[in-house]
C-alpha cells in the first residue's frame, strides 16, 4: 500500500479547490498546501490510509469501479509529488539554513521556505525537503524555453576592478536578467572579502528574476604557485600549496584529500560552488606546458590522487550536499599525449597521438574521480590522431564534438550521470591570424579571441554549438550567447528532448549544491577563512613535503645558520633567510653558502625544451655561484620533467619544488622542516632522450637522469651515545 501526495495540474473545477486529490482506493489523500477540511488535512500528514475516500465525501459505499472511474477523470490533473516515505523524511528533517535578500520567506508546518517564485504558496521546487531530482522536474515544467538555453552555457563574469560590471551590454543585468544565464567562471583575484560581495551581488540580480534560479560561480585553481593566463587565477588570501604535482610528490591521499577540504572551504566561503578541477591528465609528454596541473606520469597514482582531490572538494565521495564543491574533472581524454609536447590551445598543437598504443591508460586517472562521483566532467580540446580504440576509429574532432568519447566511452561504458561541461571556445571561430599563430604569443586574444574548435574548423559557429551538445555536452563552456541554443532548435539542429535533458543534470547539481535555500556568503568570514592560520600550517607542511631532494653532496643540506651564515641568493627573498638567522650578503667572496632559484627554461622555437642552454638569467646566476666556489643550493622548480643534468654535475645540492615560499624554503635549508618528497615522473637526461620517447607512454626516456619515485633524505642525526 503506497501513498502519494501530489499536485493538481491545469485548470481545476471549484469544487476541487480544496488542493486535494485521490489516487486510488487504498491510496493516502493527497493534501497540498492549505485545506479548510481539517479532518482530512490532519489524516494525510499522519499518513493514514483512507479505504474508499473519494473526492470531498467520506470513505462510503462507492463501489471499486466508480471511484476507479471518478479517479479516471482527474488522472490528467495529477502529477505525483512526493511518497508517504518520503513524507516521513519530511517531518524528520531539520529546518535548512535560509538566505534571502528579495524572495520573501514562507512558514509552512512550522517551517520556513524562500518563495522564489512570489506566488505565497510553496511551489514544489521552493520545498528543501523534495529530493533535488524531484525539484528539477518541477522547476522545468516552469521555466521558458529561453530561461532553459541559458543553462546550456557556462559564461564569463565581467570583471571590473574588484567587483563585476553590473550594467551595459555584457554585465550582470544583460547576462543574468535578459540572457537568462546561470552558470559562470569567475576570473575575479582580489581578497577575499570583495569576491563574497562581488558573488552576492550576482545571486541578489539571479534572485530578482522569475523563478529566482541561483548561480553556480566556478574557478579555475587559485591555491598554487602557478599562473597561466586562461588556466590559473592568481593567488590572493588562499592557503598557498604546491601545484598538483607537488601533491603526487607528497605520496600521500590523505594530506591531499585535507588540502582539497582546505580550497572547498576558502571557496565556499567566498561563493564558488565549481571548481574547474582536478586535472586527471597523466604526465606522458615531458615537453607538454600542463604537467604541471597533473598528479604525475604513474596512471594508478594518479587516479589515487584525483579520487582523494574530489573527496576533498565535494566533502565525501557520495555525492554533492550544500558543503561541497562541485569538481569538473578534466580533460577527457588523452591530453597528456599533446604530439611533440605542444599545447591544443593553439592550431598547430591540436593533436594527441598514441605511437605506443597506450590510450588504455589514459583512461585510469579518472576511474578515481567516477569512484568518488565527481560532478563534471571537461572534455579535452585535442584530437586524438589517428586513434582506433577497442575497434573503433576515433572521429578526427576535438573531445567536445565526439560522441564516441562522450556517449559511448565516458556515459555508456563508465556510467558517468553529471554535467559535462565543454572546455572554453570550442565553438569560435580560428581566423587565419589563428591558424598560425604560436608561442610565446598567447592563444588568447588577436580576432578569434580564444576559438578552438579543432576538426571543425569549416562550419559555423551555430553548427559547433549544435554538434557539442548533440555530441553530449551539457554546457558549453566560454559561452553568452545561450540564443545560439534557440536558433540550433528552430534550424532543426537540436531538438528540444536533447535541451531538457541538459536542463535536468544543470538544474539538479544547483539543488544539490543547496543554492536555492542558501546562496549569499558573509563576506567578513570569507575574510578570516581564507588563508587562515590553521589552514597555512597545513599549506606550508605540504610545501616542504613535497620539496624532493635529487643530490646533497657532502650533507651539504641542512646548513644551519650557525656554519653557513652567509648566503648568497637569487631568487628568494631576503627577508626569509634572515629571520632564520642567516646574514644575506650580495658578494659572493663574502659568501659560504649560495641558494639560486631556477625557473623552468622553456626553451626552444616553440618554448617546449627542457634544458638549460646557459643563457637564462637564473641559470647565470647559478653558474656565477658555482664559478665562485661556493657551496651551492640549486632549487629548480618542475613545472615539467626538466633536463637537469648541467645542474646536477655542479651543485652541492639540488632540492626540487613544486611551488614552495622562500619562506619555507628557507626554513627547509636550514633544517627547520625535512624534504620528503618523491619525484612525481622522472627526469631525462637530455633533449636527445626527450626526442626520442613516446609520447602516450610514461617515465619512457633512455637512461633518465633519476626515475619515477627517485628522492634523498637528510642524514639523521647521530644517537647520542
């Protein structure tokens, strides 16, 4: 015996204004919002079953067949709502947090509820106690049509000094309360206090729209030491730590699992719902720009580590809740084979190929995200040449625009139910400026602004928009223009089914992430959350962590400051070495102990090389060091696989980073904190070798300089006798 509480659709005779129908004999009375008959009111919330209860009368003689037949006749009218079980559920569950700055606040049963839609009763989407399944379905049997194509795209928020521009073309009125758009990156770097006003005020403008549809704010990473135009945000008020390959160097899930609730937390607080993160790439072309933003080249590693990340963001593994963090898993599939390292931002890099048949493994870094539910997925730019996988030939398309990749092989073979949001500018227009351009211009900008539409370069910009989301898109990712989804409906291109579709994953992750009871922020928390004290001990621990120790000749590391009190430095600020004690000196006859910072060379015709070639200013100064005969620190950071075989032949020491502070560099020298690091790939011994290695094939170059895994230890000290 199953009772369901439902809703009257369509226009309802007066004698039914009572709001409350019949199922069926047997079947519980079902009450909607306020009913002047009592008895029947107070029966429905205590669950009881009422035999032969029929439109307004009592349980009387009515025979089976006529109250079948009396049921008939409304059928049309009912739409279910929820179960008896679910109402149990109901009256079990704590009142939720509210925020509102408009929508007024319904009491119903003791509890309160945002009227979002302003029609004083509570509509079935407004009620936190439905299921966010159940709450989608309501609310998109609500909307327009253009307040639905407005999900399908992922936009940009218009930065204007610490804030976003609110009027004009393109600012928060146009795109929020014309565009009906509800999902956009935030590229905001300011401290964290204007980044919670600046997010309110853009769920304060979503509140004053019809339905008051909240909106998912997300970010590219901002916790790391690393900035890339389009890729990275700036660092300001977040707990600094190591990119994510210096988290694969810490080899340990936990501590990344703790960082991961550290950036859920500074962005929650500040009103960032989605992280465009973690990247599940695998680190199998040392001369590719993104290694950087992966766990490593080891595939079983870095699907633990992925699994740990998206654990971390989303606060558990079951799921989306209101404290979590949506994660966007990316880029699906294949990217870490860019052919020849060059990166698929650009035309002449569009290409991943697979010379050593290893597509396969490519695949496993995200079983960890799909064990942990990650909520989205991002599709890769690049295409991958040339491929054939389990019989298959792979359309010679971007990730975006392939069904194969995104139907067949991601929904269909793993499972995946979320939101796959395309990677940005897929679906713009690469001019011939575009066509040619390359590093170290920036594939951002010129008059294509940032198209990357690779294998479909001939059709137009409504025929992309169209062939993602038919490919399995839900979002397209860089877009305002949500019009483009009407105009692919009345062309025949995309049909409405497939729209609603998408509506219905974009709109239940929003329930899920509790915005439409909660969307604002304080912003003087955000304020004492984001970098707090706490947080930076974890941050700075797993900086030193992760610091890899590849030589240390003589136990020249530690040097305290006691024996080595003069430095020599570049690269690291002088302030940290002093206040542990060391005296700075800027002669290096003066000095007894040099520590030089190197950056990545980036060398090369197209910035993909690795080595030093002797005639970048860091390396200068490193050699200066050495040619003056002191004891030398070389404190490389591995942005990629770097051919360190120059540097390693001439230093005392060399102590690898992943994104490090000089202050707890300098704490790390002095012997204040311990190196444990692992290398997260190995290290080739020279171009030749880079040259020369497979590039979907991990840790594959000849006679490497260090392997995968390689670290030193400091010495321990002796036991006291």
């Amino acid at each position: 015996m199953r009772g369901v509480i439902c809703r009257i659709q369509g226009k309802v005779p007066r004698w039914l204004e009572l709001s409350f129908c019949i199922v069926r004999r047997n079947y519980v009375i079902a009450m909607q919002m306020h009913l002047t008959f009592k008895p029947l009111a107070s029966m429905a919330l205590l669950g009881i079953t009422l035999n032969g209860l029929v439109a307004c009368g009592g349980g009387d003689n009515t025979s089976t067949a006529a109250a079948d037949a009396r049921q008939s006749t409304l059928s049309t009218r009912l739409a279910p709502i929820f179960t008896m079980d679910e109402l149990q559920t109901k009256r079990e569950t704590p009142q939720a947090i509210l925020s509102s700055r408009s929508a007024p606040i319904l009491t119903v049963d003791g509890l309160q509820f945002r009227d979002l839609d302003r029609d004083g009763r509570l509509t079935p989407y407004e009620d936190w106690r439905l299921t966010p399944k159940k709450r989608a379905a309501d609310l998109m049997g609500r909307m327009t049509f253009e307040q639905k194509a407005g999900l399908l795209v992922h936009g940009t928020l218009p930065v204007s000094g610490t804030s976003y521009r609110v009027d004009l073309e393109g600012g928060l009125t146009d795109l929020i309360g014309q565009r009906k758009m509800t999902t956009f990156i935030t590229r905001l770097s300011t401290t964290p206090s204007n980044i919670a006003s600046a997010n309110n005020l853009v769920q304060e403008i979503a509140e004053l729209q019809p339905l008051g549809i909240p909106v998912v704010i997300s970010t590219d990473p901002r916790n790391g030491f690393s900035v890339a135009e389009g890729q990275t945000v700036a660092r300001n008020g977040t707990t600094a730590m190591p990119d994510a390959t210096g988290l694969a160097a810490t080899s340990d899930p936990a501590l990344v699992r703790q960082l991961a609730d550290i950036v859920r937390q500074e962005y929650r607080a500040v009103g960032i719902t989605e992280a465009l993160s973690p990247q599940a790439d695998i680190a199998t072309e040392p001369r590719w720009a993104r290694i950087n933003g992966t766990f490593g080249s080891d595939p079983e590693n870095a699907s633990t580590f992925v699994e740990a990340y998206v654990e971390g963001m989303q606060a558990g593994s079951k799921g989306l809740s209101s404290k979590s963090v949506a994660t966007v898993t990316k880029h699906w599939v294949g990217y870490g084979a860019a052919e020849n390292g060059f990166e698929s931002h650009y035309y002449f890099g569009r290409y991943a190929t697979f010379p050593g048949n290893n597509f396969a493994k490519h695949l496993v870094p995200f079983k960890g995200s799909f064990k942990a539910n990650t909520a989205g997925i991002m599709p890769t730019y690049s295409i991958l040449k040339d491929l054939v996988y389990n019989g298959t030939t792979v359309e010679q398309v971007g990730a975006g625009f392939n069904s194969f990749l995104l139907q067949d092989l991601l929904r269909d073979e793993y499972g995946f139910k979320g939101v796959i949001v395309s990677d940005f500018g897929i679906i713009g227009t690469c001019t011939p400026r575009c066509l040619v351009n390359r590093p170290p211009a920036s594939h951002i900008g010129g008059d294509w602004g940032s198209a990357k539409p690779w294998g479909v370069e001939s059709k137009t910009v409504l025929e992309r928009f169209a062939l993602s989301i038919n490919a399995g898109v839900d979002q397209i990712g860089g877009s305002n223009v949500p019009s483009y989804v009407g105009q692919a409906v009345q062309q025949g291109l995309l049909t409405t089914a497939r729209v609603d579709q998408s509506t219905q994953r974009v709109l239940q992750q929003k329930f899920e992430l509790g915005l439409f009871e909660n969307p604002y922020v304080d912003a003087a928390a955000a304020a004492a959350i984001s970098g707090s004290a706490p947080f930076a001990v974890v941050g700075d621990a797993a900086q030193a962590k992760s610091l890899t120790l590849l030589k240390n000749s003589g136990q020249l590391l530690p040097a305290a400051p006691a024996s080595n009190r003069k430095v020599w430095l570049s690269g690291v600020a002088a302030s940290a070495a002093t206040a542990m004690g060391y005296t700075v000196v800027t002669d290096l006859a003066m000095a007894n102990l040099a520590v030089v910072r190197l950056r990545d060379p980036r060398g090369g015709t197209d910035l993909t090389d690795l080595n030093f070639t002797g005639n970048e200013a860091d390396y200068q100064a490193f050699q200066a060091a050495v040619a003056a005969g002191v004891p030398t620190v070389a404190v490389p950071k591995l942005d990629r696989p770097l051919v360190l075989t120059n540097v390693v032949d001439r230093a005392g020491a060399v102590l690898a980073n992943y994104g490090v502070s000089d202050t707890v560099l300098m704490q790390t020298i002095a012997g204040q904190r311990k190196p444990r690091g692992y290398l997260p790939f190995e290290l080739p011994r020279s171009m030749v070798a880079v040259q020369t290695q497979l590039s979907d094939v991990p840790d594959d170059s000849a006679d490497p300089l260090f392997p995968f895994g390689y670290r030193l230890e400091y010495a321990s000290p002796p036991s006291p006798p």
